[in-house]
C-alpha cells in the first residue's frame, strides 16, 4: 500500500497497521473512509446499528498524535474497528437485541473489548445480533433485519451476523464476535470470511453479564472475526489471557502451531452426518478442498473420526448447551417445557424435546452429562495423537433465505430439496462447543450458485494455533473474496 493511494477498506489488519506505521495513511483516514462507506452502504445491508463518531474521531487524532511522536499505544495502535452489540463498552447501548434491554447502558467495558482500546483500537461501533444472541439469522425489534452483502434477502447468519456482514462489505477492518452454538463460525462460513472460536476460557467472558447475573457461560467465548487468517491470530494475542483473581498467578503460553506448512499437516475430513446431513452443493466445495490439498501433496483422512457416537454428542450437547442458559428460563417456559415432557417419549432426541429435558434437568442429571462430556474430550484428546486437525462443515448449508416466521424451534431449512430441522445446524457448531476446542473458519470458494462456502478447522485443546496456521495456509489456496456491488 503506497503512500500516493486512499487506503482500502478491503486490506487486512495487518496491512492496514503496517501502513499506519509508516505513515502511508493516518488513523483519522481510516475511520472517516469506513464511516463513509457505512453512509453508503449501511442503509441496504442494517450491519452497524450504533456509532460514536465523535469520540472516535478524537481518539484517531490523538493516536496520529502519538503516532508523530514516535509513541505506540499497543499492537492495534490506531486501528478503526467494530465489536458485535453484546460487548459491554461503558455508556454505550448493550441491548442483545432485546426489547427488555433497550435502555441498558453499563458502567464499565468488558474484559476482551477493553483489551482491544489496551492494545489502541478505536471502536468506532457496534454491529447487529439477533434476539439474546440465540438464532442463525440476525435480526431483533429494536434494530430491525441485517442483510447478507453476497445476497439480497439472505441472512449473513447470527449471532455475530452483523460483524460478519459489516466485514464482507468493508465497512470495518476487524471484528470482535462471540461463539457458543457457532455464532462466529457459521456467518464467517455465509459471508466468506475467517473467524476463530478459541478455546474455552482462552479469552475472558467477564464484563459482558446482564444485568442481575454474575456467573458466565461455560460454552460461550468471544472470538475474533476478519478478512483475513494472520489477523485472527494477531486479535488473539490481543485478546488472550486470564483475569480477575485468576491473572494473580496463572499465565498463558499457547504453543506453536504443530505445522505451518500444509504438507506438514496430518488432517482428517468430514463431509456430512446422518444426525445433520450436510446439502450437496455445499459438500462439493469441500470435496474440491480434499482434491485441492491432495493436489498440493497433502495426505487427507476421509474416513478417520474421533471414538464417539455422534447421535449421543448431540443429545450431550443439547444438555449442556441449553442447560447452561436455562437459569434465564421465565416461568412460562419452564410450565411449556413440561407439558411437552408429558407429551413425548423417554426416547425421542428431537431438538425441541432435548431442549426441554436440558431446562428441566436435575443436578443428578446435569452431572451425569459432564461425565458423558469428560469421555467425549477424552476420546477427541486421543483422536488428536493421531490427527492434527479436523475438517467438517460450518453448518448444514451456505447462507440460506431470511425466514423470521415462527422460532427456531419450529422453522425447517432445505436440504437436497428436502425440509430438515433449522437446528441441525448446531451439530456442526457443536464438535468443538461441547469440548471447548478451537476451531478456525476459512473461506473455501463458492457453491455452484455463488455463495460463499467455508470450511471448519477443529484443533487441540488449547493449541489454537494450529487451526489458525492452517487457515492460514488455506488463505494462499483461496482468501477473501468482495462481494460484487462492494468494492
């Protein structure tokens, strides 16, 4: 990036820092070319649904400041950037796109946004979720629909769908998300982007709470989202680490990543389940993957999968997952969960009837399940002695038609021209959720009719960098591609 040319939205953070070092552009350039690009573009896609232009406008120019003076606030030093709507930024807004939340402004910043104004990000604003952060879509009351930058009427997926659409589109340069049941995964997959859930616990929860709950949630993270795989590993050094009474004692060192080069990589491959069949037209572009690694000298295992039975995976994380969230359960829901309990078998594993069993689970139960959950970490422990990493699909489709009738409980995808569960979806999403694994998204080209398709890299415990150098390497193969109309 030269001096005599305007930034590009487009560029990743990397470079765009690069060039801010050096002078080629200035932070306060940056910022007003994406907050004229979000004019411009913001009105069709609903991605960034707050902004604090002034304040953000005076911290450009203090860090130009700084910047001529030879000082450094950090790794992000003058970085514009956004953040998903459910990241605490003290007097900022804080909705989770719920109407009982619309007027919710905390006091202080959450734990992982701090860290990125520590390293010298500018937030600039915050982008669109759907209500309580549980859907695959991204829309609420209070902020209305947010579109797919690759197709009009398509969802840019949830919850960090915002994020991702803002992203695709170049109206940020990072993004900050969170993931529980794959809400960095899948919109990085809908919107041919790289996105990373850590490992759980690597990146702090703390600060983000509503109002009235102190305990966080032990399968959710935030994760960072971006154009490009060296930036995921740049926020996560940013992001990484313990607080609180924890940061007392303990430090984290993640390792290296077993392998940098893709030949060096021993990988395995799934392309579709019986308990969440994966539509054809997204599977052929993870065939092309397999074919394109060979092709590279890659040995890749397509038939090699970890020692569990992935219909009791399901039903695990079904019960660890809603059981986790089931302390927001309203009385109402709990008397419905129990009159469908009624209704159904002892052995009908449906979503809907496994959700209301994880609401109305007894500790008995719940702890029942954590031993079912400590032989599944086990068994994926052992599969990577054998494997370095695991490709599977994000979700069941690419980005499928915005459909907001009726709940996720009850709304059906097409799937080989077939109707299939909308929650299939989080069986995906669920292999690395339930053990708290890390797992990197990269695009992986386009289906047949020209949506984005990405692929998901699941690692070791704790070894997030090796999922992280493979999406690297993948990026020399395919990368981030700008949607037409945007550029």
């Amino acid at each position: 990036m030269s001096s005599a040319s305007a930034p590009s939205p487009f560029a990743s953070g990397v470079e765009l820092l690069a060039a801010l070092r050096s002078g080629a552009i200035t932070s306060r350039a940056l910022l007003d070319l994406y907050l004229e690009r979000i004019a411009r573009f913001n009105p069709q896609l609903n991605a960034v649904i707050h902004l604090e232009v002034e304040a953000a406008r005076t911290r450009a120019d203090e860090a130009d400041a700084a910047q001529a003076r030879g000082e450094s606030w950090g790794p992000l030093h003058g970085l514009p950037l956004t953040v998903k709507e459910s990241h605490h930024i003290a007097g900022w807004p804080t909705t989770w796109g719920d109407p009982a939340f619309a007027d919710f402004r905390p006091d202080a910043t959450g734990v992982a946004a701090q860290r990125l104004l520590d390293a010298g990000a500018i937030i600039f604003g915050k982008t669109n979720v759907p209500i309580n952060l549980l859907d695959w879509q991204s829309y609420n009351a209070i902020h209305g629909t947010t579109e797919n930058p690759w197709r009009v009427g398509f969802t840019p997926g949830g919850s960090s769908g915002g994020s991702a659409a803002a992203l695709a589109a170049g109206l940020t340069s990072v993004e900050l998300g969170t993931d529980a049941g794959g809400s960095v995964r899948i919109p990085s997959h809908f919107c041919g982007l790289f996105g990373h859930r850590p490992s759980i616990y690597v990146v702090p929860q703390a600060g983000n709470e509503r109002p009235g709950i102190t305990l966080g949630n032990e399968v959710a993270t935030p994760g960072p989202m971006a154009r490009s795989a060296r930036d995921l590993e740049l926020l996560l050094d940013v992001l990484a680490g313990p607080t609180g009474p924890e940061a007392t004692a303990w430090r984290l060192t993640l390792p290296a990543p077993r392998a940098t080069e893709l030949t060096r990589f021993r990988v395995a491959i799934l392309y579709s389940a019986e308990i969440a069949v994966v539509d054809d037209a997204y599977v052929e572009r993870l065939r092309g993957l397999t074919q394109k690694l060979r092709d590279a000298g890659v040995a890749v295992d397509e038939t090699a999968r970890p020692a569990f039975d992935f219909t009791e995976q399901h039903h695990v994380l079904i019960q660890v997952l809603r059981g986790a969230s089931s302390s927001r359960a309203t009385p109402a829901a709990v008397e419905a969960a129990e009159a469908l309990l009624r209704t159904k078998a002892a052995d009908d594993l449906s979503y809907v009837t496994d959700a209301a069993r994880a609401m109305l689970q007894s500790h008995r139960t719940w702890l029942g399940i954590q031993e079912r959950r400590a032989a599944i970490q086990r068994a994926w422990a052992e599969f990577f002695t054998r494997y370095d990493v695991l490709l599977a699909p994000a979700s069941t489709t690419a980005a499928f038609p915005i459909d907001e009738a009726g709940t996720r409980d009850t709304r059906t995808l097409s799937v080989n021209n077939r109707r299939a569960d909308y929650n299939d979806q989080l069986f995906w999403a669920g292999l690395a959720t339930l053990p708290g694994l890390p797992a990197s998204v990269a695009p992986i080209g386009h289906t047949r009719d020209g949506l984005p398709a990405g692929v998901q890299i699941i690692g070791p415990y704790l070894e997030d960098r090796t999922p992280l150098a493979f999406a690297a390497a993948l990026e020399d193969l395919y990368g981030f591609r700008v949607p037409p109309g945007f550029e």
